[in-house]
C-alpha cells in the first residue's frame, strides 16, 4: 500500500517520538484529539469514542523495536507490516509508565509485535469530562468497552479486504486486568484476541476488599467535598501508595504517588466505589485464549476468593498461575528483586506464547500442541 493509504496512516500523527527504554526500541506518543484536529482519525468517530468514554481525551504511546531510527517515510509501513499489537492496561490510580520495561521486552522478544501502552478511564493524559463520574463510566466494563472501541477505531485488527494475519494481545493489571474478562467474544474472529490479567482486581467474591474499596472510595469523595479532611487524607497517602505498590520498584511508587496528586479526587474516589461494588456477572465463559497470573502475597487481591470465582467461571486449572510475588508481582523493586525478576520473564514467555498460539489458530482454523494452559 502506498504511504497515507494502509489503515494506519494516524501513526505519522504523533506529538513526539523518542529512543525506548531499552536499546534498539522507539516510542511515538499519541492524543486522540490532536489525531482528530491533524485529520488523521474522522472527527465524527473520534469525537464519538471520547464522548461515549466521557473523555476529554484519550492518550498512549507506541512502541516498536527496531535498529535505527525508524524515518517517517517508512513508519507507516513498519508499524502496519506486523502479526499484531500488545495493549497494555493499567490499573487504579496508574498510567501508562508503570509497564516499565515489559512492553519494551515483548517487542524486542518478538520485533513482529508493536506495542501500545493506553492511558485510560480518568487516568494519566485520558480524563474524564466530569470530575466526579459515575460509577458506570469507571467500571471494569466500561474499561474494556473503551479499550475495544480504542482497537477499532485505529483499525488494528485485519481490515476488509486486507489477508495479513493479526492478534491483539491484550495485557491488564489490577482494574486493567479486571476489565479484560469483559471483552465480549462475540465480536472477535477466531485467534484474533488474547488476554492476559495480572492480579485481576474483580471483586465479585472478595466481599472483604468490596467492603474496603468501597469504604475508601467513600472516603476519598468526602475529602474532595470537605476539605477539613485533607490533613487525614496526607497522612493515609503514604500507607496506601505503599499497599498498593508494596514490592514494586521505586519508579512504579513514585508514578503511582503523582498520579494520585494530579488525579480529582471525584475520579480517584469513583473508581475505588466501581471496584468495590461492581456486580456484573456477565462474563463470557470462553478461556481458550485468557490466563491468569496471581500473586501468592498480594494484599489487594485475596488469592483464596480469587481462585475461587475463577472456579465458579470454570477456567481451566491450567490457565491460572500463582507466583510468590505482591500485586506488583513483575515490577522489580529492592525487597523482590530475585521474585518479581522472575515473574516478570514469565509474564513474557506467557504474552509471547498466547500470542504465538493465536496467531497459528487464526492461520489454521485448528488449536495445535501448548494451545490449552501455560507453556
């Protein structure tokens, strides 16, 4: 296809591009409304995605590996000419920075992968419209609505007409890796999704963090309505970022402590109200393509009421991995340097090989050997 002609031509659209964080990997970073103002998305689709969302805007990077410097006049071609794309999901209070340096590996690990780390539902560049939302708007499905919404209208899944193979890797962590059981099957061809949830934060039968999220979300809202609250909140601050980022490096603690600075505390507050009482149940029971990773230490997401929902769900055993690891299980910080290390290679090889078994199911129409757990 000529240049400005394949479905991505948006990726010439980019407020800045710069050398990864690991050698030989690049990043162009992206706005969906100046995508929309440059004319590189439709307005009418564009403005529609964002006010479905209730977004003022929604923003993610790019990342590729590659061993020089990508020039635009071959950029188009690079980032299309690929089996698929990762999309990286945060969680609560997070952006897209605290993926670190996996994204950076699943590229260099396979350089016929392009990865996408999105700022979502409130948080990072991706505000909502009102500072205080509603809870249906910063759920664990509406999450995944954007998300999904977000793929197809920068078309990378295989377009009509086109015969190229692709997958969508999806990768969540905490509320991000929640809002993955939501995808709804119906819509996806054969091996054309996969998703991968780390420390999944669905509550549905954790009735003790219910409780505690909703609690805090409540508490959160009271301190953006009265303000005589803010000395209790500063004081709280600290213990919670460290609940929440226990064992993740100090980069991920940092972000995680910024983010909740800049975030309204309606967002911050409606958010930790969805996940403690979500009760949508509605979960396609399709796993031939979804796995699980939990940690065996994790303070946010109980491992017996998690391992018992995905036994109401019926997942296979084999799609469920337990690591000693807290929530921040593949994030490599000074007290979890040789676990976390390690988890983190896992998440890898799993995102590595959930793609590579989607990708010859979507060729072949048939699951072949590995295809059915980890490995």
């Amino acid at each position: 296809m000529e240049a400005g002609k394949t479905p991505l031509s948006w990726v010439l659209g980019y407020d800045r591009r710069e050398a990864g964080p690991l050698e030989n990997t690049w990043v162009a970073h992206y706005r969906l409304s100046e995508l929309v103002n440059k004319g590189y998305i439709n307005t009418n689709e564009g403005r529609g995605l964002l006010m479905s969302a209730g977004l003022v805007d929604i923003v993610w990077q790019v990342m590729w590996a590659e061993g020089f410097d990508t020039p635009d006049e071959m950029l188009e071609k690079r980032l299309d000419n690929v089996e698929g794309y990762a999309v990286f999901v945060h969680g609560w209070t997070g952006n897209q920075s605290i993926w670190e340096n996996l994204p950076g590996m699943v590229v260099k690990a396979n350089r016929n992968l392009v990865a996408l780390a999105v700022d979502h539902n409130g948080f990072g560049g991706s505000v909502f419209v009102d500072e205080t939302p509603t809870l249906e708007s910063c759920c664990p499905p509406s999450a995944m609505s954007t998300m999904e919404k977000l793929v197809n209208l920068l078309k990378l899944r295989r377009q009509q007409g086109q015969t190229q193979t692709k997958v969508i890797n999806f990768v969540g962590h905490s509320m991000g890796g929640a809002a993955l059981f939501y995808l709804n099957p119906i819509n996806w061809r054969l091996g054309e999704e996969t998703r991968y949830a780390i420390a999944p934060a669905l509550l549905l039968n954790d009735h003790l963090h219910k409780a505690f999220y909703t609690t805090l979300g409540v508490g959160i809202g009271l301190v953006d309505r009265l303000r005589i609250f803010e000395p209790i909140e500063r004081l709280i601050k600290p213990s919670m970022i460290d609940v929440l980022s226990g064992g993740a490096s100090d980069f991920v603690k940092n972000a995680h402590s910024v983010q909740y600075d800049e975030t309204p505390r309606g967002i911050t507050s409606a958010t930790f109200q969805a996940m403690g009482l979500l009760q949508n149940r509605e979960i396609a029971h399709k796993w031939d393509s979804f796995r699980v990773m939990l940690g065996h230490r994790d303070p946010l997401v109980g491992l017996s009421p998690m391992m018992d929902l995905l036994s109401l769900m019926e997942i296979p055993a084999g799609n469920v991995r337990v690591v000693a690891g807290t929530h921040y299980m593949f994030s490599v910080g000074h007290d979890s340097a040789f676990q976390h290390a390690q988890n983190r290679d896992l998440a890898l090889q799993d995102i590595l090989n959930l793609h590579a078994q989607a990708f010859a199911l979507q060729k072949s129409g048939q699951l072949v050997g590995g295809s059915r757990g980890f490995g």
